[in-house]
C-alpha cells in the first residue's frame, strides 16, 4: 500500500526543492528538523541523507538521482560528493554550465528525459543513471523536473502539458501520465511533492480535488 500525506517542511510548502527522492535513498536538505527527516523516512521508507548540493540548502533544484546515481552541478562542493559517496550511492558531477539540474531533468529507474540544454550531458547522464536519456518539453518548457513528478509506479504533471508531449512522456517511461496541480493551483507539481513508489508527501495546502489527481496518478496509476 502506498502511503500519501500532507506535510510542510517547517512551513515551507515547496517539499520538493528541499529534497530529491529515489526508491533507495532521499537527498534532503541537512537544516530541517527532525520532524520532516521523520516524515520522509516514514511515508517514503528510504534512508535519507542530509546535504546541501553547490551549497544550497535546496538540493531538489540542483541535482537528479534515481536508484542507481546521483548527478550534481559542477559547482558541487567535494564535502557534498564525500557525503553521498559515503554511503555506497554513486555520485558524480557533469560538465555543464547549467546548474539546476533538477529542474531540467525527470528521471525513474528505467528512463530519463532532460533539456535540450542538456543534450551534451547525454553520455554522461546515460552511464550514470544507466538507462536512456532523451530530450522533450513539458508545457512547451524544459523545466522538465519542477513541472512532474516521476516515480516507478507514476507520473504526473504539469496541467497545460499538450497531449503530444504526454505521449512522448508516455511512451518513454511506459507510464500513464495525468495532469495535476498542487498547493491550491500551483501547476510546478514537481516543486511541492517528492514521491517514489512507497509512497507521496504533498504540500499541506494541497486541495481535495488536486490530492484526488495526485492520488490517481502517483498511487493507483497503470502501465501503458
């Protein structure tokens, strides 16, 4: 059963800037509480590891991760390699001058979809992640990772996304894909949820209707 909460980061409602989830670990930043180190460990059933990323306390808006690897910006500091490294998850820096990766990349165990900013990364990405990388758009944007969320289990996204890029998503991650918003209206779901396939942690201001679609998308969702 997959588990599906409301929570606020110590008033924060923009959970997924503050972390970056997989099935295996959570990458979350180190200056919260232990009440939302708490809620993570619970609801998403991982180890979550406290970092900054390029020194930021918000690690979702500059790196990628799935089970396999952690991508992180050039500028990353060598103390925030040390500390992912330490724990046995492969982490490695790309050569590009673009810095919020997380924003730019959406990425499961089994596909990875990025900017076209980030075409040059391909190889690097691809070994990294080990599964393909492809270049689309979201809502005619590449703000890929702000705009969805992507699990094993679901994905969801932003709600002007066109039904031509939902099948291209579709068809990459062999996911049904739903549109949503979250947080009363905000369409950057990506910037107030983080999820893998145990289960989903949303902004408190999240609505009924909004959780419903989440819901649908995140936790009952089928292949296609």
């Amino acid at each position: 059963m997959i588990n599906i909460k409301k929570a606020s980061f110590d008033g924060d409602s923009n959970l997924g800037l503050h972390t970056e989830a997989t099935d295996k670990f959570c990458l979350m930043d180190p200056t919260l509480s232990g009440k939302c180190r708490e809620a993570v460990e619970d609801v998403l059933d991982v180890e979550v590891i406290g970092t900054t990323v390029a020194g930021s306390r918000m690690s979702g808006i500059f790196c990628a991760a799935n089970s396999n690897g952690v991508v992180l910006p050039r500028n990353a500091e060598t103390e925030e390699i040390e500390t992912i490294r330490e724990t046995g998850i492969r982490c490695e820096t790309v050569d590009t001058k673009q810095t919020a990766l997380g924003n730019l990349i959406l990425v499961n165990d089994s596909a990875c979809v990025v900017s076209e900013r980030l075409v040059g990364a391909k190889e690097d990405l691809e070994r990294i992640f080990d599964v393909p990388v492809r270049s689309a758009s979201i809502a005619g944007r590449d703000l890929l990772g702000s705009s969805s969320v992507v699990t094993n289990k679901g994905l969801l996204s932003h709600r002007d996304i066109t039904d031509e890029e939902i099948d291209v998503l579709e068809e990459i991650f062999g996911l049904e894909c739903g549109r949503g918003t979250v947080n009363f209206g905000v369409p950057f779901v990506g910037a107030c949820i983080v999820a893998n396939k145990k289960g989903v942690l949303v902004s408190e201001k999240t609505t009924g209707p909004e959780l419903g679609r989440i819901e649908e998308a995140l936790v009952r969702n089928r292949e296609v």
